[in-house]
C-alpha cells in the first residue's frame, strides 16, 4: 500500500468546500473525471503534476465518448488507486485497492443508478442542462465519497 500518502493525509478536509471546488471546475470546463482528480489532489496537498489530470482525460462520457464508466467514477478510482494502489508486482496491497475500489462503484450505482455512462446519460443530449445537471451531481457525490474513503483509511492507519 502507498503508505507515504496515507501518512501524510490531511483528515480536516471541509468536504463541502471539495465539492464545491469540483463542481465549480467542472462547470469552468474540465470534464467529470478531471474535476475528481483535480479537487482531490487540490484538497489532499498531493504532489502530483498535472499529469495526473492528463491521464484522466480520456475517461468523460464513457471512455472518450464510447459511453462505458462514468468519467466521474472513473477519477474516483484513479484516485483511490493513488493513495492504495500498488507499484511493484506482487504486491498484496492491490486486495485493499480493490476494496476501497468496490466500495466506491457500489456507492456509485446505487447513489446514481449504474456505473454506465450510456445508461446514465440515456436519451438525453451530449450538451443540454439536464444532463450536465446530473453529471454535476455525479461529480459531487463521488467526490465527496472518495475523500471520506482516503480520510477513514488514513484514521485507520494511523490507528493501527
């Protein structure tokens, strides 16, 4: 597990403020996935370069527009795989990476409905207001909810 980012975790993140930092990007112009990735490693103080939000581009509207996982979800889990993710292989972290990772996907379904972004976007047009409404409300939750995973981890780490 990449223990390092879960030592130094900020636990006093004003989860509103996170939300609102996403929801206020996504509306600015980045996509779903960017705007998870980018208040996360705002509000964390993570050293990642814009790189991190690069390589989260081509999750929004369903892998480039092919209408598979939801972009948002998809940033969560970028992230969640950032703090618990492994870099050697072999490594027996990757079974905590998938919990925090299940966690998030079944809080998303049920939250938002599926995990599909064709699904969840259905017959509804690529740029009108009720779905980027939704997409708004998306980016938020899951936001929201993949800090309040790093944040418990961390406590648990700390308290072990």
């Amino acid at each position: 597990m990449n223990y390092n980012r879960l030592a130094i975790v900020n636990k006093n993140i004003d989860i509103e403020t996170l939300q609102r930092d996403a929801v206020e990007i996504f509306n600015s112009g980045f996509a779903c996935s960017e705007s998870v990735v980018y208040a996360i490693r705002r509000h964390f103080n993570l050293n990642l370069s814009d790189d991190a939000i690069a390589m989260s581009s081509g999750f929004p509207w369903g892998l480039g527009g092919g209408g598979c996982i939801c972009g948002a979800l998809a940033g969560g889990v970028m992230m969640l795989g950032c703090f618990f993710g492994r870099t050697e292989p072999g490594d027996p972290s990757i079974s905590k990476c998938f919990e925090v990772c299940r966690e998030l996907h079944d809080f998303f379904c049920k939250t938002c409905g599926a995990s599909c972004c064709r699904v969840l976007t259905k017959d509804m047009e690529k740029n009108s207001p009720e779905r980027k409404a939704q997409c708004t409300q998306f980016v938020s939750d899951t936001v929201r909810k993949t800090a309040e995973i790093i944040i418990r981890e961390s406590e648990a780490f700390h308290n072990r």
